[in-house]
C-alpha cells in the first residue's frame, strides 16, 4: 500500500511523465479520428465490414508494430503506413491511394483531439508550483508537439523528450538518462509517471529512478512499481 506523503519519504523534484494513455487520453482521441474517417471514405460499404471490425483490426495491428518499433524493427513511417494498410488489407484489398488519404487525414485530425486522462488538468495545476515537470515520450515528436499545444498541455512542462529526436526509444537506458542530463536532475529526485510496465516503468527502474505505475485497470503484473496508482488525482495526495 502507497505511504500517505511520497514527499516526505523522498524529496522529489523533477517529475518526468509519459504522455500517451497517461497524460493524453490515446484511444478517445484515436478512435473518434479513425470513425469520422471511416464514415467519410465510406468504408463499411467498401470493405463490407462494420466499423468496429475495423477498428478491432486496427489497434490489434497498431500494437504490434508499436512494439516492433520499440524494438527497433520498424521505421517510424513504415509504422504509420504499414498499420493502415494492414487493417485494410485484412478485410480484403483496398486502392492504396485510399489507404493513403486516410492515413494523412488521420495524421492531421487525431493529434488535435483534445480528449485528457480524468483529472489530468487538476493534477498539473496543483503540481507545477512545487515540481519540475518533464514529459518523456516515444511518440513521434511533430505529432506529441500537436498533442500537447492543442490539448493546452504544453505550458505545464519544462522539457519535452520524444524518443525518434533522440534515436533512443523507452526503454532504453539512453533516453532517461539524456533526460536527467537535460533538466539537471538526479536519479533519487526524480519521479517517472506512466502506464507502461515495460517502457515507464522498468525503463525507469533499470536506471535506478523511482516510478508511479498509473494502473487504472488495476491489471495485476509481476513487475513491482516502486508507487502504484488506478487514478491521477492520487498522486496530489501523493505528492503533496
């Protein structure tokens, strides 16, 4: 069980958060893009399969690729391709000028979705007075810039560290180190937030600096987060 005040166990001071799935919420935004989209191209008629097929298809593909991606198997633009043209391919064929319009359209429409995590806005308000705050992401950096300008995330945070500017991917040793370097912090002040066990989580533990694991879903994992939370407005109380 999380003690009543990390602060007082430990002097955090440099906070560095995850922004997908942990700050922005990924599959609100994605999937209101991805149906709009599906209704314009009017897909179901094409591919003779309703929409949530489709989207079922989608992020079981968008995974796989993320991972291999992760891993280092995949450029980031054979991702954004490959995972349309997957889906669609999986419901049989489908002109590839097609397939290329809705990934543009999708690259330009889902960024600028606004939709946060609950609490997401309170939790940085109350924060940012007491903490340096820092986002460190795999995303692709011109899309996580769109995120955080349009969602009115970008003036809570001090650094921005996207993995592809960088060339390392969470998580690998190199990115959070290059984020410590970058904002003068040291491993036992600083504090890393995300929903990863893999990327957020052990990365950040491998390197020696403390982790929230942000668990909403509660899913049980064999990887022991130094702090674990099911919902952001925890960590005010955490934290404060």
């Amino acid at each position: 069980m999380a003690p009543k005040s990390l602060s007082k166990m430990k002097p955090y001071q440099h906070l560095f958060f995850d922004l997908d799935h942990t700050l922005w919420d990924f599959e609100t935004n994605s999937q209101e893009a991805l149906l709009v989209l599906f209704q314009e191209h009017d897909l179901e008629q094409r591919l003779k399969a309703p929409v949530q097929d489709f989207l079922n298809a989608y992020y079981r593909i968008n995974d796989e690729l993320w991972s291999e991606y992760r891993q280092g198997k995949v450029t980031k633009e054979n991702l954004r391709h490959q995972r349309f043209q997957r889906a669609f391919h999986s419901f049989g064929p489908l002109e590839e000028e097609t397939i290329l319009s809705f990934e543009r359209q999708y690259m330009e429409m889902a960024p600028r979705k606004t939709a946060l995590m609950p609490g997401t806005i309170d939790l940085l308000s109350a924060l940012k007075p007491h903490f340096e705050l820092h986002i460190i992401t795999n995303g692709f950096e011109e899309t996580q810039k769109v995120k955080l300008s349009c969602s009115g995330l970008r003036p809570f945070f001090n650094l921005v560290l996207c993995s592809d500017s960088l060339g390392i991917n969470k998580p690998e040793a190199g990115i959070f180190i290059e984020a410590l370097k970058r904002t003068g912090a040291k491993r036992h002040n600083s504090l890393m937030i995300g929903d990863n066990l893999l990327t957020d989580i052990g990365g950040a533990r491998n390197v020696g600096i403390d982790q929230v694991y942000y668990n909403p879903s509660e899913e049980p994992s064999k990887l022991k987060p130094t702090y674990e939370i099911k919902a952001l407005k925890e960590l005010i109380d955490l934290l404060l």
